[in-house]
C-alpha cells in the first residue's frame, strides 16, 4: 500500500475578508487572544484584503514598511497600529475582563 501525496492549496485570509462583517467578525476572534503579534498580523491581512499601497500612502510609511510592521513577526509601536487601524476606518477600544470570583 502506497502513501497518497496530498496537496494543499495556499490558504491567504485576505481572500476571505470581504465585508464589513467578515473583518469584524476576524478581529473580534484575533483580540480574544490577547497576542499582539497576532493583532498586527490581523491588521495586514486585513490591509491586504483591502488595498496596502493606498494604506501605506494615508499612514505615512513605505509600503514594505508597512508589510514589515504588519507581519507579525515585527514589532509596530501603538502608533503605527493606530493609524493603521484609524485608515482602515476601525477603532480599537478597550472594555473591562469579565471577572470571576477568585479576582478581587
């Protein structure tokens, strides 16, 4: 019995985040990990999705700089997600954990 080669297409979330909804719905999932990599790699596929040459231009960066900072693997100052986050036409907030009894 020989084993079957399985190949796999290339998954890119970009191609998913069509609507409003979609981005939403992925940042939602992505904050909920509280990884900040995580984020800033969500934001350039979001960026992707939608057009990273015409964002680079509104933020004021490269448009490899912004693949660098936006790739998770870089390190973008809060600054850089803001603006990015703000030209996206998103707004980041914070609310409060849900407590449990043990937290005082």
């Amino acid at each position: 019995m020989s084993a079957q080669k399985v190949i796999f297409s290339h998954y890119d979330t970009a191609e998913y985040l069509q609507n409003e909804e979609d981005i939403a719905a992925y940042l939602e999932a992505v904050m909920e990990e509280n990884d900040p990599s995580l984020l800033a790699a969500a934001l350039g596929d979001i960026a992707r999705a939608r057009n990273m040459s015409q964002l680079a231009k509104e933020v004021g960066m490269s448009r490899e700089g912004l693949y660098k900072a936006l790739s998770g693997e870089g390190n973008p100052a809060y600054a850089t997600i803001s603006k990015v986050a703000n030209a996206l036409g998103l707004r980041l907030t914070i609310e409060p954990l849900p407590r449990s009894d043990a937290q005082v």
